[in-house]
C-alpha cells in the first residue's frame, strides 16, 4: 500500500498478527496519522515501543497492545496521551510498570 494513501483523518486503525510491525517515534507521523482514537496493535509480536510512538495521537481514546511481546514501556510512553480511556497489555512480557506512567492519562479508566 502507497504510503500517501492514509488520510490525516483516519480515525480508527487496526493491524494485528503482523510480524513484522516495529513502533518507532514516527510511525504514525511519517504516514500522516494524526488523528487516531481507536488503534488496535495486538498480536503484532511487537517487542518494543519507543519513547514517544504515540506521542502524535493526541485523540487516541483506545489502545490495544494486548499479545505481543512487550517487556517494558519508557516513563514517557503515553505522555501525550491525555484522552486515553482505555488500553490493552494483556498476554505481554512486561513484569512491572513505571510508577509515572499514566501521569497525565487523567482519563484512563481501564487498563488489563
């Protein structure tokens, strides 16, 4: 798929079971998705997600992550993210979370 076909109005995006799929800083920004509210990732054996992945989804209200492979998650992950109500790290790798992660995620309601 040509990368100028994603439209900056996007709102909900899902790619699961991809083994191939790396979140780096600007995924999201280099294919001009910008305004994502529901994105669905999970079980892309995604290992690592960089610092600032989602830093451009700023209406991102629902994430699922849940079936990869993920170990840790930076501090700063879901900095940007203040309108995250709910997010998926079910069936990861992780074994615990930076105290301040969810600083400014002021609307998360559900995490599992």
């Amino acid at each position: 798929m040509a990368q100028e076909t994603f439209h900056c109005a996007l709102r909900t995006l899902r790619v699961t079971a991809s083994t191939r799929l790396e979140l780096q800083e600007d995924l999201f920004q280099r294919w001009n998705i910008t305004s994502l509210t529901f994105l669905d990732l999970s079980q892309n054996n995604i290992t690592k997600i960089w610092q600032q992945a989602f830093y451009i989804l700023i209406y991102l209200v629902e994430l699922h992550l849940d079936g990869n492979s993920i170990t840790t998650l930076h501090s700063q992950t879901f900095n940007y993210n203040t309108r995250l109500v709910w997010l998926s790290l079910e069936r990861n790798n992780t074994t615990s979370l930076p105290a301040d992660l969810f600083k400014n995620s002021v609307k998360l309601q559900y995490v599992c």
